[in-house]
C-alpha cells in the first residue's frame, strides 16, 4: 500500500492511501501488520475517507516510514497525482495542441483552433439567424464566438492581472 502523509504533528500523522479505487482488503491486511509494529500505539482505520490515523508518541517521521515499510507500505514522498480523470483531461490538450501545430502549420500561421473555433461558432450563429432562431440559438453561438475573440492570445482577462505584465497592473 502506497500512503501520503495528509496531516501531522508531533506524535500523530494521518495517512491517507494513495491509490484509487481503494484496496479495503489490503488495507486492512496492512493495518493488521502495521498494528504489531512497535511504538504504534493506536491505530484508527476511516475506510470512508482511505485514512489512516496513527499516534506513535516516541517516534520521529522516518521511523514512521520506517515502520510503515516493515509492514508492506510506502509514504511517498512528494504527492503525486493518481491516475484517473485529470490524465485523461491532459490527453485531451495534448490533442488539441498538436492539432492546433498542425493547422497552424498547414497554413502558415493563418489558423488556429482558436481561429478555426470563431468562423465555426460564427456560422453556425448565421445559419440559426436565417433560420428565424434569433434569441436563444443564434444569440448564444454569437456570444461565444466573440468570447473566443475576447479571450484571444494576449487579451485574456487573466494577462492583465498578471504581474508580469508589460504594465506592471
């Protein structure tokens, strides 16, 4: 069982199992070997949360590690993100950046997604116009078109915020 450390104070840490969906049958085989671990005195398991909170009194955090380990753990180091949904979210950029080069490339600069996004939206919003759709439909493409537009490079509300803006605001 991987664990990072959630929280700790002199004599109590709470550690809290890494991996995800969690493992209910290992952990409480690792709780049962870390239990006979000298100077642990207490042990209490919060499966709801993957916890574990241990008060250990006369030990420093490396012996922790140390005790954790001889029961068939690991404390990690630096938290590192699981694997699961925000992976797959930078599988997606990822996507849609090389998509972006690749466009960029094929026209010499000329389009971008964000370009490509925009005459989308923008058309769309036409055809709902033509079609009598006025409010909802096309209102709605037309809104975030010019959004796109708003939030290009170098214009994002979040440029001119920042301080390392030319202007220093």
């Amino acid at each position: 069982m991987r664990f990072v450390i959630a929280h700790q104070i002199d004599g109590r840490t709470r550690l809290r199992a890494f991996d995800r969906p969690l493992d209910r049958a290992g952990l409480a085989a690792f709780v049962e070997q870390f239990s006979q671990q000298p100077d642990i005195e207490m042990l209490d398991l919060r499966e709801a949360t993957g916890s574990l909170v241990v008060e250990h009194p006369l030990l420093d955090a490396g012996q922790l590690a140390e005790r954790v380990a001889h029961a068939g753990g690991e404390i990690l180091a630096e938290p590192q993100a699981p694997a699961g949904p925000r992976d797959n979210l930078a599988v997606v950029r990822t996507g849609f950046a090389n998509v972006d080069k690749l466009l960029a490339g094929a026209s010499g600069g000329g389009v971008d997604m964000r370009t490509l996004a925009f005459l989308v939206l923008f058309s769309l919003g036409v055809a709902q116009l033509l079609r009598g759709q006025i409010m909802m439909p096309a209102f709605s493409f037309f809104w975030y078109a010019f959004g796109l537009i708003e939030k290009g490079p170098g214009n994002s509300a979040d440029a001119h915020d920042s301080p390392d803006s030319p202007s220093g605001e």
